[in-house]
C-alpha cells in the first residue's frame, strides 16, 4: 500500500504570494521608474513597472514547470500580472542594467530593454527563481524601441526555451505565453517595410538572468566595490559551495566549466543561438535570450540562422565553442581587478579548451554508440565531421538513421540507400565512396564495443533526438496563430516534451524544398 506523503506540496497564486527582492535590496538602483533611454552609472538596475495591454488573454502555459515553482493555474488576476497589467504590493519591477560586447564590438551600455524582472519566487525547497516578463514595455534601457514583444518572436522563445529543457540543454524556461490585444509595429528584415504585428509576453523563468555582461558594464565603468559586491553575491546565491581566499578564481573557473558543457549540448542537439554576444551569456551556464535561433537541418558548421551575422558568420554552428571561450576572456578581462594572480585567471580561461574536448568527444562518443574514446576514435570522429559537411545530409535524421544501421551491410548502393530519407540531393559517385568508407569504417568501429549492441544503441537513443523544433514549424504554427487556429501550436508542445521517441514520425522529414529561402523558415534578424 503507498502512503500518501506527509508534506503536501502548497500551490500558490501569484497574485496572493509575497515576492523577496533580494537583488534589488542588495544592490543601488534607479528608484525613479523614468523609461526614458539614458545611461545609469553607479547603479545595477533601474525601476521599469510593467506598461498595460488592452487584452492580455493565455495562450500558452506550462504546467509541468508551474508544478515545480507551486504556482496554481491562473485565474483573471494571474493573467493580468502575465500580461503585465497587474504589479502586486510586494514586487519591484526592474531592468538590470548590463553592458556587452557585440559581434565582437564593444557596445557599451545595453541592459534589459525589452525585459522587466517582477521579483524573486522562493518554493518549498528554499530556492528562489526569477520571474520576468518580456514584451511588457519600455525600459531605461530600451534605447529606441518599444519595449514589446510581438507574437512571432514569443511563440518562438516559449516553445524553444521549454524544447531545450526536455532535450536535456540547460536553458532558462518559459511559463507563459499571453497574448495582448495590441498591435505591434515591426520592420522583420529591416528592410524598410515595417507592419503591424500582433503583440505577446512571455514569463521567463531562472535561478538568474545574470550575464557575463552585468560585469563587463561594472568594469568598464571602474565600479570597483559594485564588481566585488556583485561577484560575492553571484557566489554566495548561486555558488554557494564554493569557499576559501580564491574563491574568485573557482567561481570563474566553475563558469567556465559549466559554458563549455553547455556548448557541448547545443553541438549534441544541433542548436544554433545565432547571436551570442557576452550579454547574451548566462553566468549559470543556461542558454539565454532566444532570437534567431535554429537547429541545423542540412549539416552545416557555417550555418548561421541570423542575417545580421552574415557575411562574416561569426556565430555560426560550428564556430560557438571558440565564441564561448572569446566571450569567457571577456568575462575573465572584466574580473581580473579582482584577482591576483593574473596568470591563474588565464589558465583557468584557458582550462575551457581540454574542458571542451573532452566533453565533445565523450558526447559524439555515445552518439556513435561507442564504449570509449581512444585516439582512433578520435580520428573516426573528425572524419564523420568532414564527411557530413561534405554531403550535408539532415543531421537529425542521419543520426536516427545510424541507429538502426545493419551492422552487415556493405554495398555502397544498399548504404546509400539506407540513409536516403536524410539526404537533400542525389550523391554524386565521389561522394557515394566517400560516405560508403566511412560507414564501412563505423561498422567496423561498432563491432569492437566491449559493451552490448543494446548498450550501445541505448547510448544512441538518448544522445540523439528524433523531433526538433524546425524553424519551418514554428513558421507554419505562427501562422495558424495569427489566423486564430492553434492545432499546430498544441501538437508541437506535445512533441517537444517527448524528443527520443517515435511518438510524432509525422514531423520525422527533411526540410520541404519550400521552406529553404522562405522568410522565417531559415533565417531570421535579431528582431526575431
């Protein structure tokens, strides 16, 4: 007989809970509420309350995380708080003021213009998680915009930021998506044809929103006693573990172990961020602010889903571990004040290289199947690497496809054959031998496993997904939104929670020829 827990888990109203603001009460900020685009020295954050919406109405809630934080399905005055028309007496809205580099570019100033923090919300098990809303209204950091979020943008980060969850990524989450009744003008491809789009929020969830960018902007501006008492309570909050005269030093060496192991799955996954610049790197290692993301279809290490990163493709899939290691430099650079001993603060930025091999080869390792990693494993893998950019078939699918691979088949054509659902074009003869060598060389890999073929395949299976939210099904479902249907919508929040299985083979295709140009489909600008 089970019986029934002793400690029931409290669920809670957001309207009727009371919110901490440890933060806030930590740290100087800028008390007036004034939206007006300025710069903020000497302060970490600025007042920013949320600006009203004409019909804030639920589109999309999370209940699998809203059961985490014990936070009740929300009634009219939850909504209004989601919708940004309701601020409860003990939250204090606010905009953390950070600065950043972009695109390699010092920008100075930049801060959350488009995101405002309602408080901190402590759960049962004495942990407090950050709620924020973004698309709720201008800032102090808003610059020249609105502060909104349309639609398109934040049907993408709710369904994406919860994909990554389940896909196994560290990620901030989403809790909400609500829709606002307004419209929102926006030039998509600034192009100069701006137009009306309909407008959304999206509740955003974290232990915290901190970036290597809160950092930099102390540094820059030589706040030195900010720098310190911001780095002491990053430590004491959310490393808590970690003690002793150079704790500085493990705290960042700790970040930059966590960043690598993060780029680590996003390569596992095929993610690409698109715009990772220092304020748009978490110190928790989560992946943060999803704008023109992707996965990869083709495999393609110079894809980069944002058309502000092109010519140069800066950001592209298989340049985001060296971005990581530029931007840890970054961070590195605006702590060094308080370190000591430079050098240890450089070995330890540098430590970010084996750190990241090691972790690339033991996650490619079990996404082969293989039992362990020797050199020529090594080799295998940077062959398999060359090969698929060569051919560019659906990574996805392939690795699918892999799995269930005879272990005895041979003929080039029956190969071939085998992965053709994952391919894009006809293979040329020349690329025919080259992929047929290198199966026949996997094979041959496989069968030296030490381990089990159902050990080896289990390793697959969970290295590997089979649904990922491709940027044409969140086009598609977009679309049937701003037309008033939702089928697609639900059936895509029902997939992403269920990746490594077979469950939803109806999205288990390469992308449609149609969608390979179309706008949305497979690049987007940083407004997205």
């Amino acid at each position: 007989m089970a019986w029934p827990s002793l400690m029931q888990t409290h669920m809670n109203k957001l309207h009727l809970k009371a919110f901490k603001n440890t933060f806030i009460s930590n740290f100087s900020g800028d008390q007036s509420g004034s939206v007006i685009p300025r710069q903020t020295p000497g302060v970490l954050y600025s007042k920013a309350v949320p600006t009203p919406v004409k019909n804030p109405e639920l589109l999309a809630w999370s209940d699998e995380l809203a059961t985490q934080l014990e936070i009740e399905y929300p009634d009219k005055e939850d909504i209004d708080i989601l919708g940004g028309n309701l601020v409860t007496p003990t939250m204090y809205p606010y905009a953390a003021c950070y600065a950043g580099h972009q695109f390699g570019n010092w920008a100075g100033q930049l801060g959350d213009g488009r995101a405002i923090t309602l408080g901190e919300w402590e759960i049962s098990e004495n942990k407090s998680w950050e709620l924020q809303l973004k698309g709720a209204g201008p800032t102090a950091y808003s610059r020249r915009a609105d502060g909104r979020a349309v639609l398109r943008s934040s049907v993408r980060e709710y369904l994406m930021s919860e994909a990554m969850h389940y896909l196994g990524v560290p990620t901030t989450r989403a809790l909400s998506l609500v829709t606002t009744g307004d419209q929102i003008v926006r030039d998509m491809f600034y192009d100069g044809r701006p137009s009306y789009e309909p407008g959304a929020i999206v509740m955003r969830v974290a232990l915290s929103f901190l970036r290597f960018g809160n950092f930099e902007m102390l540094a820059a501006r030589n706040e030195t006693d900010n720098l310190q008492n911001l780095v002491n309570w990053t430590i004491n909050q959310h490393y808590p573990h970690i003690q002793g005269d150079d704790k500085i030093l493990t705290w960042f060496a700790e970040v930059v172990d966590k960043t690598a192991k993060m780029i680590v799955e996003w390569l596992r996954v095929g993610f690409v961020h698109g715009v990772m610049n220092t304020d748009n790197m978490s110190i928790l290692g989560l992946t943060i602010d999803y704008g023109p993301f992707s996965f990869l279809d083709n495999y393609d290490p110079d894809f980069t889903p944002n058309t502000t990163d092109l010519p140069g493709r800066r950001y592209a899939f298989g340049k985001q571990a060296a971005i990581a290691y530029w931007n840890l430099g970054c961070l590195a650079n605006a702590i060094s004040s308080l370190v000591p001993d430079k050098e240890k603060l450089i070995q330890a930025a540098e430590a970010f290289e084996d750190i990241y091999y090691r972790e690339y080869y033991g996650m490619m390792g079990n996404k082969l199947g293989l039992d362990q990693i020797t050199q020529d494993d090594v080799n295998l893998i940077m062959e398999f690497e060359d090969v698929l950019t060569s051919i560019q078939p659906d990574m996805t699918i392939f690795y699918q496809l892999l799995i269930d691979l005879p272990l005895d088949l041979e003929n080039e054509i029956e190969i071939v054959n085998h992965f053709k659902h994952s391919l894009y074009h006809e293979l040329q003869p020349s690329e025919i031998t080259i992929f047929s060598q290198l199966i026949g060389k996997y094979q041959h890999r496989i069968k030296q496993n030490t381990c089990s073929r159902e050990n080896s395949l289990m390793r697959m299976r969970k290295s590997n997904p089979r649904f990922i939210l491709r940027n044409y099904l969140l086009h598609q479902a977009i679309e049937e939104l701003e037309k008033g249907k939702n089928e697609l919508f639900i059936k895509l929040q029902d997939a992403m929670k269920d990746p490594y299985s077979k469950n939803y083979d109806e999205f288990f295709v390469i992308r449609p020829d149609w969608a390979t140009q179309m706008a949305g489909c497979s690049m987007l600008s940083c407004s997205s």
